[in-house]
C-alpha cells in the first residue's frame, strides 16, 4: 500500500482534542463495554476468555458494572485469580438467534421463511438490563446467528420479505424503530448496540420509507424531518471544506464537488472483534496502529467487512492479516454511498415539495443534480463501462470491479447510456453460475469471490429491471433462488452468504473474521421476495 500523502497533499485532518474528549466522556446511557469495564474489557478479550470477541461486548451484566469493575480491581491481583470463573459469575452471554435444524422442515422455503420471522422477531420486554443493547420502543427482526440486534442496511432487505410475507405490522414497526433512532441518535447506527453508534452503514432509510409507504404504512412525508437529519449527518463540515480537505464522511474534491465516503468516530479496535483489529494493526508496524483500526472501522460502516474493495497491494505472499492491514476505506470515495445519498437528496426534494417547502425541494434538487455531475465526472469509468470507487488523494479509479458497480442502477441515478454499457459489464465480469459475484478477486475476505450476497442481487437485478435490462435481472434472480434452494434442500437452512458455484454444487459461504451464519435476515427478504 502506499503511504497517505503527506499533508500538503490537501488531507484535512480535524483537530483531535474534540474527538478524544467525546471518546472518553460519552453519554452515561451510551457508554460501551469497552468504556465500563476498562481493563477488564482488554484482560477478557486479550485472553480470549471466549472464542467469539463479539461475545463479551454482548454479555449482560448481572449487576451494576462499576460494582463488577470494582470487584475485578480488587480480586484481580489476588493469588490464583480466576478471570474464566470471574467473568462467568458476573455476565450472562446472549443466546444466538437461531439454532441450526438438524432434521429437514416440513415446509417448502417460501413457508419456511414465513416460520422463521417470529423466531427471529424481538421486543422491547426482552432487552437486558444495562448490557450493550439499544433501546428500541417497537418489536424488530435480527439477522440471525450471533447477531441477536437490529443492523441498519441488513434490515431493509429483511423488509422487503416481511412485505412479500404479508407481516406489514411488523414492517412498519421496524420504520418507527428506525425515525426513532435518528431522532435520538441523529443517525441510524451501525446496529443497535452501544459499540456501534460511533458509525453507521449504508443509507436506506429512504428506501424503508417508501416500502413502509407501499404497505399501507405511514405516509412518507411524516418521515422527512428524519430524512433530512440523516442527510445532515452524512454531510456534516461539508460548507467549511476548501478543495482537497476532507471532513468525516465528506471529501471535497480539487474541482470543488463534494462526495463521500465511510468514516467511524473512533480510532480504536472494534469491540466486537478486537482481538482481530490488534492482529491486524501489528502485522502493519509501518503504520499508525489508530490509523488501521479506524479504516477498519469504516469499512464496517460499508457493511463490506472485508473485501479487496477496501485494500491496497499486499506484499509478495503476505497471508491474510497482512493483506488486510493494508485496507485504507477513508482514502475511497465508493460507488454505492454516493447513489444512495443522491436517491436521498432526491427523495428529500420530492417530499419536501409535497409539503409545500419550495427552498428545501430546491436546495436538495440542487444537491441531487450536483452529486450525479461529480458522480459522472468521478466515479463512471468510460473506458471499463462502470462506475468505479475512487482513490480521492490520488485522484485514480481503483482497481477492480465490485458489484456496487449496480447501485446507481437501483437509485435512478445512471443515465440510460450507462445503464447499456453497464450490464454489458456486469454480464461479462460478475455474473457466475451462483448469481452476481461481489467482486472479480478471490481472497481470504467474506466480501471477495467465491461469495455473493443477497442485497448485492437485489439492488443489481432491482435495477437492471428499472432501465429495461429485464433478461439480465432475470437470470440473476433465478441463479441467485437455485443457489438459496439448493443449499435449503441439502442444509435445511437459509445463510448469511453463499458461495456461488454451479448447481448443485452450490454452498454456503466462507472467509472472513467469523464462521457461516444461519438465519439470515437478508437471505430471508429477497428470497422471499423473488419467491
């Protein structure tokens, strides 16, 4: 990887005073695991008191958390101190949402995934006392396996199946959970546990507003105040920017455009995987260890954690910790961001003049038509028919196609000249026996080859339908239900990812920090969708 550029390369880095106070003293509500228990915290994932670092962030405390840091301070250098034993008198860890069947279902998938939304349905009355779990006023659906919260972009494809399943109730209670969050927030978090809120993921709380909208729900005007203070929160600095210099989530380009891209507040290992993030800053001596954890930490808010996306060029036969300390998120400007903020802008503009605010729906059309000019100039690639991230300091479009390629697709946001050359793109490049590839290289990461991901065929086949693209969409969604059915048939599960081989060699996914998840939400969704 290359060295970041020096600082008259037009770097704009904020002053760090603010952000390490706000670390060290967040709200009491909000405080993390990692801010209550202190050393403890490190002791216990350090010694990999258990298997899965996200278990511990996760656990719910059996008393007042500064009385177990206490009690820990005071036993800790006692002779023969037990911290397996210490730890399991004083946390209860959360149960995984979903066990895998060990028998076939009686039912077929379409009535196997109507069964699976109340297993994996929770409400308010069951949130643990003063663990890491958000509130939440209305029940929600989790993705499945060890994720037993609410995530942001998971749930909107999870949605698109409770559509299909007829649970409009419950869709329309998970789009309030959603207003909420931002209302308290002032963004929707990662997902909904403390450790999360320092970042967020993919923005579609737009697209939840209008599903909700299509179902019967609450009219999508009643949700623009939200709409516009997640607009807010992507663009924050964005006015105080001279060219060259970013801020958070916002990058100004040298002509002036602005776009962005994924950020996280803090500069530290992930608590949920953070004997992982130590591994993978010590196998980059040569960089800032605060340096990696917060690119790691932004390419978590991608919700592509991780993929060659994010990287740079490992060194000759490096393994994966050594590929993966290379990663530099906040240098790329990606693809998928900036079509979902322009479908933001765009939808805010639209409501706003719904309700008769003419300056707002000018000041966002403005914004819409300006971030689809900087999208054109920056991120579509004529010579390789694509929309393609982009290396904001070195001004280059990165290597490789991904199938965020499509996002612009499924947002409006392509022309019908693009769209054309697009899925000549993604016919020759990412379409594979299984469905739409994530990217074309094969690595050691969940989000690289042999692997595919539900949402990724949705927004791809979703949007290749909208510009008239109906025989791509459709062999994508019929190679994507072969690959879900054949696995059901053969596993009796639905899976957080699959690898996209031949049918009926197709199975469930791997790489990554942690093993194949059952559930799966997003699985769930738009197979049940499609179905």
């Amino acid at each position: 990887m290359q060295n970041a550029p020096p600082a008259s390369a037009g770097i704009h880095t904020e002053p760090a005073g603010r952000h390490a106070a706000a670390e060290r003293h967040p709200p009491p509500d909000t405080h993390t695991p990692a801010d209550r228990y202190e050393e403890l915290f490190v002791a216990v994932q350090r010694e990999a008191v258990f298997a899965d670092s996200k278990t511990f962030p996760d656990c719910a405390p059996l008393g007042a958390p500064q009385e177990i840091l206490a009690a820990y301070r005071q036993a800790c250098t006692a002779p023969g101190f037990d911290l397996r034993s210490f730890v399991a008198t004083h946390f209860a860890p959360q149960r995984p949402a979903l066990a895998s069947q060990a028998e076939a279902p009686a039912q077929d998938l379409r009535h196997h995934i109507d069964r699976l939304w109340d297993e994996l349905t929770r409400h308010p009355d069951q949130h643990p006392h003063r663990g890491s779990l958000l509130a939440l006023p209305h029940p929600y659906v989790v993705p499945g396996g060890r994720f037993v919260e609410m995530y942001y972009w998971d749930s909107y494809f999870t949605m698109l199946g409770l559509a299909a399943s007829g649970r409009t109730q419950l869709l329309h209670a998970m789009t309030d959970n959603f207003a909420y969050l931002i209302e308290r927030f002032g963004h929707v978090p990662n997902g909904t546990r403390t450790y999360y809120l320092s970042r967020s993921q993919p923005p579609l709380f737009a697209c939840m507003v209008a599903l909700c909208e299509g179902c019967g729900g609450q009219g999508a005007l009643r949700y623009l105040p939200q709409l516009l203070r997640e607009h807010a929160f992507w663009m924050d600095g964005a006015q105080a920017l001279a060219p060259g210099q970013a801020h958070r989530r916002v990058v100004r380009l040298s002509d002036g455009a602005l776009l962005n891209r994924y950020w996280d507040e803090r500069a530290q290992p992930r608590e949920e995987a953070w004997r992982e993030d130590v591994a993978t800053a010590a196998a980059a001596p040569q960089r800032p260890a605060a340096e990696v954890f917060r690119d790691l930490r932004a390419a978590a808010e991608s919700g592509w954690d991780f993929s060659s996306r994010w990287l740079g060029t490992p060194p000759a036969g490096a393994g994966r910790l050594q590929a993966l300390a290379t990663i530099r998120t906040t240098r790329i400007l990606p693809v998928d961001l900036n079509a979902l903020l322009h479908q933001l802008e765009s939808r805010i503009a639209q409501l706003a003049a719904q309700a008769g605010d003419a300056a707002t729906a000018r000041r966002h059309q403005a914004l819409a038509g300006a971030r689809r000019a900087a999208m054109d100039r920056w991120l579509w690639n004529e010579e390789a028919g694509a929309w393609l991230d982009l290396d904001w300091p070195e001004q280059t479009p990165r290597r490789g196609l991904n199938a965020a390629t499509a996002t612009p697709l499924f947002t409006r946001t392509a022309s019908a000249a693009q769209a054309t050359r697009l899925a000549d793109t993604l016919a020759r490049r990412l379409l594979v026996p299984g469905g739409l590839a994530a990217t074309e290289q094969c690595s050691a990461e969940q989000w690289d080859r042999p692997n595919g991901w539900a949402p990724l065929q949705w927004m791809a086949a979703e949007g290749l339908a909208a510009y008239g693209c109906d025989a791509l969409a459709g062999e994508i969604r019929a190679r994507w239900l072969r690959t879900v059915d054949a696995v059901y048939q053969r596993e009796h599960r639905l899976v957080e990812k699959y690898a996209l081989h031949a049918h009926p060699e197709a199975s469930g996914g791997s790489g990554g920090e942690y093993p194949l998840q059952d559930g799966f939400g997003w699985t769930n969704g738009v197979t049940r969708q499609w179905l």
